[in-house]
C-alpha cells in the first residue's frame, strides 16, 4: 500500500533521465515530478555496443542530494543483487529495466521480497500483470528507449487497453478466465480484478521515444497516467525548454492551445533515430 502511495503521487507527472547533478537540477526546475539517475542516457548507450550495468552509487547519490523529488535509478533485469545494493542507498524508486542488459534471460527480480518500489516495462497486458504479480508498483511501456521514435510507446499502450478490452467478456466465462490466467501465467484474480476495473490495478506511465510536447501528450490522450522521457530533452539544443513544454504538455494534453503554445520555437529536438532503420537491434525485442 506504501508502494502504491508514491506512484499515485508521481501521477500524471513527467519523470526525466539525468546524468548529472546540474542535470537534475534542471529537471527539478522545469517541473519534473521525479529524475532517474543514470551514467548515460539510452541514446549513448545504445550506441555504446557494451555491457550496461547499475550506475556508481556515488553519481546516484550526488543526484538525491542535489535534488528534493524523488530519485530513481536502474538494475538490469533479474539482478536482484544490485537491486539489494540501491534499496541499502535508499533511492526512492528501481526501474527492473531492459535499457540496460540483462541479467537474467528468464527471471525476473521477486519485487514483492524489496521494501523499494519497482518500475518495469510492458509491451503487452500478461507481461504488464506478470510483473506486477511479482511485486512491481508501476509499469511503464517499454517502446524503444533512445531512438526518438515513439511509434513503440504507442504500440505498447495500445496492446494493452486492448488486450483489457478484448479479454472483458471473459468475466461471464469462468472456464475462459481460468485458460487466459493461464496462459498469461498470472493468478486468476490478478487477472479478474484488471478486467472488472478495466485498468491495471497500477500506475502505468509511458516510456521510450519520447521526444516532443505532442508526443508526451499523445501517450497520454492515448490512456497512459504519466510519461518518462529519456533522451528527448539532454539531446535537444534547449533542454531547459524542452522540459518546461513536456512538464505543461503532460499536464495540459487534452488542451490543445496549449499544446500548440508548448510546441512552438522549440529550438532543435533530439534528432533521433528511425525504428526502420535498426530492425535487429531492437531494445524492447530484448526477452520477447
Ligand atoms: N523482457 C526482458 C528484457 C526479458 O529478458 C524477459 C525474459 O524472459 C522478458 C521481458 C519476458 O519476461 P516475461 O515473459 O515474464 O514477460
């Protein structure tokens, strides 16, 4: 219940990638609800070609002292070690995430054993509620982080509202619940109680390729409760900017003055990288 506390706080909010104090200093400024501490955004990493791993504690901790919203920061998938490492630090939050490489190939961290809570990413409704059957306090979608491309974010919060939708008449077919519980390898009631509600039973934000105002307002008109933004504003020639506009886009999604006011003399946006162009080396192909 904790848990679930502070992801309704972040509700509705923008939380930015930083890799520096000054950094997030600049998020914190421009409205940003929470930052994720890491050595390098997606975008570098994803043209690093290396192992990405848990960042220094020592750079996590200049971040929580430089900033007072919460901080949160990554553990590859499965490595529960470095996940006991960021709960001993006290960040606020630990993102289980498939931008860095993963630890384990089948498992995923049990959640549900950390006083921390946890992020992790979806691309649909069984890998959304397999998470959080293990513990996870927010989702997010995974798109495909660092590209600028948002088409994936889309995809994602799309299969999953319907996926909801097209499993709901399930509700009147005990045997047919049962079946998809199973193959979604979730317990019935976690199942059940989404379909009643027709919402995961958590916050669930957008994540990967957010680049712009409009995107950011896109994913939320489209039903997510919050948005993620890595490399869309660092990588922009006017970050400060950049993050004001998402922060009110975010805010004002359904208001498209706004919009249109948020959107206007931007400067550069972060040039970003065609999903075409990187058939292959897909991060949220990662562990399908
Ligand atoms: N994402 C990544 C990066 C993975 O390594 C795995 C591993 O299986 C998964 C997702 C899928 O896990 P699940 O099938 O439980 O959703």
């Amino acid at each position: 219940k904790v848990k679930a506390g502070l992801a309704q706080m972040l509700k509705g909010g923008v939380i930015m990638d930083v890799v520096t104090a000054e950094q997030a200093v600049i998020a914190e400024k421009a409205g940003a609800c929470a930052v994720m501490a890491l050595e390098k955004i997606p975008a570098d990493m994803r043209k690093s070609g290396q192992v990405c791993r848990m960042s220094d504690p020592k750079m996590i901790k200049e971040i929580m002292e430089a900033v007072s919203i919460p901080v949160m920061a990554k553990v590859r998938i499965g490595h529960f070690v470095e996940a006991q490492i960021l709960e001993e630090l006290e960040v606020d939050y630990i993102d289980e995430s498939e931008v860095l490489t993963p630890a384990d190939w089948s498992k995923h961290i049990r959640k549900d054993e950390f006083k921390v809570p946890f992020v992790c990413g979806a691309k649909d409704l069984g890998e959304a509620l397999r998470r959080i059957n293990e513990g996870a306090a927010m989702i997010r979608t995974k798109g495909e982080a660092g590209t600028g491309d948002i088409s994936e974010a889309v995809k994602h919060i799309s299969k999953i509202r319907g996926q909801i939708e097209e499993f709901q008449p399930l509700l009147k077919d005990v045997a047919g619940l049962k079946a998809k519980a199973e193959e979604l390898r979730i317990p019935i009631d976690l199942l059940k109680t989404t379909l009643e509600n027709g919402k995961l039973p958590v916050v669930n934000f957008a994540a990967g390729g957010v680049a712009t105002p409009a995107d950011a307002a896109l994913l939320m008109q489209l039903g997510c409760e919050g948005i993620f933004v890595g490399s869309g504003i660092f990588k922009s020639s006017n970050p400060e900017k950049v993050a004001r506009s998402i922060v009110e886009a975010t805010t004002h999604f359904n208001n498209s003055a706004k919009l249109l006011e948020v959107s206007t003399d931007l400067g550069d946006t972060m040039g970003g990288v065609a999903i075409e162009s990187i058939k292959g080396s897909r991060l949220a192909e990662i562990g399908v």
